[in-house]
C-alpha cells in the first residue's frame, strides 16, 4: 500500500510540475499534501510494526477513536453509595413497578423453573435448608425451591411490599430491606445455599458484597451469583467487572470456584453477556 501511495504522489507532482508551475495555491496544496503522505507512511509504518499511530492532521479530527486497550477491559468495583441511592434505586423502584413480567405470576413461575433447571438445579435440593435470594427484587425467585427456608435481601424490600401488590416477599421467613455491601446482624454462618440473580452489577461495591456472601455461608454451603458482564455503564448497571476480576474477587474471599460460564446477558442494551459463577465455602474455614 505504501509503495502504491509512493507512485500516486509521484504521478501527481509530475503532473502538477508541468500543468500548475506558476500556479501558487494549487503547489501549495499540493506540498501540503505531501507532507500528510510521509505522516500517514509513517503511521502506516508503526501500525505494521505493531505499535499504535496517533492521529494526525485534519482527518484524526473525524476518525472514530479507537479505545486503548485498558479501556475494553475496564473494571468499575466500587461507586458512590449516595450516587447509588439517589440514582439507581430510584430507577429499580420504577423498573419494578411496571414490571409486567413479575406482575404475571403463571408466567413468571414457568420462566423461573425453566431458568433454575436450565442451570441444573432442582426444586427439592435444599428442602429443610436455609437459603437466601439475595437482591430479591419484588418477585421472590426461591418460591422454585420447594420446602426451604427462605430468606429475601433487598434494598427496596420494604418499598416493593408496600407499593407493589403483586409483591410476594411476604412469603420469605425473613427480608431484610437493606444492600447487599450491609452485614446482616445474626445471619453470619447460617445459610446453606446463597443465590444472586441479574443484581451484582446493580449494587455499589462489589467487594463488600462478595464477603458478605462469604460470610453468610455455612462452611461447605454453595453459592450461584449470575450478573452482567458489560463495558459501559449506566444509571442502573454502575459496577463493572469481567470474568478474571470476579473469578480474583471470589478466590480472594476465600471461595472454592466450581464452575464459571458465560451465559446470555439480562440486558442486551448494556452486556453482550452474562457470568454465573457456582461457588463453595471450604469446610475447613472458620465463619
Ligand atoms: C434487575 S433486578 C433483579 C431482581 C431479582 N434478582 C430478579 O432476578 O428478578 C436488580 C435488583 O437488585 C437490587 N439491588 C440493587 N443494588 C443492590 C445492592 N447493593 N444490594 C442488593 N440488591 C441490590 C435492586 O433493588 C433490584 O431489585
């Protein structure tokens, strides 16, 4: 391609020597361009050899701007709680309130079962066992988990069950209006099974919330979290995080990890996809 652009400028200044002498702006155009020819050989040259060009002259003012790498791989663990409160869980409570598909509950408890199964779990598994929903929403997914005891975490907890009336958090042991980064008093130790759905993305510090699940389990208990792997936030989605950080994040708190897949996104707007990460609390660990 060089050597093509080489004989284009040649032809063209030949050109240009014997029809335009005399002719001041047209030469001067003619330099000027030039002088972007040896500046783009140049990039071209360094985009051969591997390293990234600038952007030069009038043309890098309207070329797309490629994203450096550090940025396709940006990690957001943690945000302001206040701009979490005041922002995002305004957005949830309204996101919830029109939910139509948590206002249909036939609908809505076929989908459930069909997502539980789908990950190879079973309705009777942790019958007689404690296990917690962690950012519940407004709509209680461990309904599917027949004969548990059930325990619904979730910010809006007290608000969904006062302003939404098809609300069945009433139908958990215990719900605790408060985040997921919050210790629960009296709930370290206790739970067999933690399960976190379409949520961890959602909240304000990621880390927080990972040893707050550590903490809540039983040593050997389990936990499955699925969330939304994305690039870009928005006012509902402020964390960040991709399959290596969250895997660290996890082995960090002292988690075994099972298995790791990438599974279809909750929000194509924001993720091209998903992680569900299944997890074990080591039985040899103290709470
Ligand atoms: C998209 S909804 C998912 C709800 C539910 N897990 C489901 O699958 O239907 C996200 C939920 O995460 C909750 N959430 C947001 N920040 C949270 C936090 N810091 N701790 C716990 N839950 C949070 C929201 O209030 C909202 O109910």
């Amino acid at each position: 391609m060089i050597s093509k652009m080489k004989i284009w400028m040649r032809d063209l200044q030949s050109g240009a020597r014997t029809t335009t002498a005399g002719i001041p702006h047209i030469q001067e155009k003619i330099n000027n361009l030039n002088k972007e020819m040896v500046a783009l050989r140049k990039d071209l040259q360094k985009i051969a050899l591997g390293t990234p060009a600038p952007q030069t002259g009038t043309a890098a003012l309207h070329a797309p701007q490629e994203q450096p790498d550090s940025r396709k791989h940006r990690v957001v663990l943690k945000v302001d709680k206040e701009q979490w409160s005041g922002t995002a869980q305004p957005g949830e409570l309204s996101f919830h309130r029109t939910s139509t598909f948590r206002a249909d509950h036939e609908k809505f408890t076929a989908a459930n079962a069909r997502f539980f199964d789908g990950f190879g779990f079973s309705a009777t598994q942790f019958t007689g066992k404690t296990i917690v929903d962690l950012g519940a929403g407004s709509k209680l997914r461990a309904l599917y988990f027949t004969g548990a005891n059930i325990i619904a975490i979730e910010p809006l907890a007290e608000k969904f069950m006062q302003e939404i009336e098809w609300c069945d958090l009433r139908k958990a042991s215990e719900v605790y209006s408060a985040p997921a980064e919050a210790m629960i008093d009296g709930l370290a130790g206790r739970v067999d099974f933690l399960f976190s759905i379409n949520v961890l993305d959602h909240c304000y510090d990621f880390v927080d919330c990972i040893a707050n699940i550590y903490a809540y389990l039983k040593p050997g208990g389990t936990a499955f979290l699925a969330f939304d792997c994305h690039q870009k936030t928005d006012d509902l989605h402020p964390i960040i995080v991709n399959e290596k950080v969250a895997s660290a994040a996890m082995f960090d708190a002292g988690f075994q990890i099972d298995k790791l897949e990438r599974i279809a996104s909750f929000h194509r707007g924001i993720a091209a996809y998903a992680i569900a990460l299944y997890l074990t609390k080591p039985k040899g660990d103290q709470v």
